[in-house]
C-alpha cells in the first residue's frame, strides 16, 4: 500500500472563530464602552464604575481598553465630553425648531429637562463633582463651555431683541441655569413625583417661572426691568 506523503494531504481549512456577541471591533469600542459606564453609573452610582468592571460588561481585554481610557478618571472625562456634546446640540435644536425667541428659550428649557432624564448617567458624571481632577482636560472644557455658550448666545439675542432683562449677561445665564439644573436633578432622583401631577406640567411650569424672572418689564423691545 503506497504511503501519501503528508504535503500531498488536503489541507481542511479551519474556521474563522466567531466573536462573542458582546464583543465589539476597534471602530466601535469606544462608543460602547462609554455606553457601558453610563448605564453602569444610572443602575449602580459612580463609586460602582470600574474601567475592568465596564470591559468585563463588554467581554473585551485590557489591552483594548487601555487603548482608549489610561483610568477611571479618563473614562469619567470622557463620559462628561459626550453628556455636554449631546446637550449642547440638544439646546441648539431646541432654539432653532422652536423659531427662537420666548418659544425658542422655553423649548430649551424643557430640551434640558429631557436630556437628564434620558441621560442621568452622563447628567451625574458632568454634575456631580466627582471629575476634580480633570478639569484640565481641554476637550471637556471645550464642551462644557459650548452647551453654556449655547444660553449665553440664546439669551444675548433675546437682549438684543428687548425680550429679557438688560444687564449683567453671564448673570443671567447662571440664573436661568442654576434654576433649571436643580429641576433636572429632582426629576433624575425620581423626588418630582406626585398623586396626579404630571412632570411635565411641572417642566413646563418651572419654564414659564424662569421666564418671567428673566423678561423684559416694560414694552417690547425696550428691554427694561
């Protein structure tokens, strides 16, 4: 019986191995795991986060992580940027679908309102105070600064139009901010819930306040207090 040499043997060709179905591919990975830290953070806090508990959620090596995130603290950061990016495109949209002026500023205070409660774990990590030391990081400030641009803008055009109030701009801006934040985080911490109220007559009502703390007293276009 004649012997077939080894190379004369076809070969069977193997496999491809199949990927888990929670793997992701380079291209996609850092979107998923900064999807993955905010749900981690809306379902179990901040101090729950970990960058090897967020790559286990998503069955992917160290090594893929830390090709995207050097920390914790880079991964928050990172989170944060993608909270004001969104907001801010949120706030703009608002002002521009709306037709700006009184409608405009209202309908963005209720795009506020709404993207904390879409998003209370991005919203948690921008507000929170756990990104101290961070603060350097340029893209964060960049974005951070724009969604606050995006009010100061609003506001500057409803001056200028002598719908709101004259004077002080960045004081204003921080007004109508401050009060709308405080808003959004008892909606996220579930504490505006009520017997029969709705919580977006409470938006809206919250809304129309702060408008009335901001406009013009006096005929239109005279901008006095």
């Amino acid at each position: 019986m004649a012997v077939v040499p080894p190379s004369a043997v076809a070969r069977q060709p193997r496999a491809p191995r199949r990927k888990p179905r929670n793997a992701y591919h380079h291209g996609n990975l850092r979107q998923a795991l900064l999807d993955q830290a905010a749900r981690t953070i809306r379902e179990r806090g901040v101090g729950a986060l970990t960058l090897r508990g967020v790559g286990a959620s998503l069955r992917v090596s160290r090594t893929a992580l830390y090709r995207h995130f050097a920390d914790k603290t880079a991964l928050l950061a990172a989170v944060a940027t993608d909270g004001f990016r969104t907001l801010r495109l949120a706030l703009q949209e608002a002002w521009d679908a709306a037709g700006r002026g009184q409608a405009g500023f209202e309908a963005q205070g209720l795009a506020y309102v709404r993207f904390a409660l879409d998003n209370p774990g991005h919203y948690r990590v921008m507000f929170g105070g756990v990104l101290a030391t961070a603060d350097c990081d340029p893209e964060l400030t960049a974005e951070a600064s724009g969604a606050f641009g995006v009010l100061l803008s609003t506001l500057a055009e409803l001056q200028q139009a002598g719908l709101v109030r004259t004077g002080d701009l960045e004081a204003l801006a921080l007004f109508v901010w401050s009060t709308v934040h405080g808003v959004s985080m008892l909606a996220i911490d579930g504490q505006l819930a009520r017997p029969g109220l709705s919580l977006d007559a409470v938006m809206q009502s919250v809304v129309d306040r702060v408008w009335d703390g901001s406009a013009a007293v006096g005929p239109p276009g005279t901008g006095a207090r």
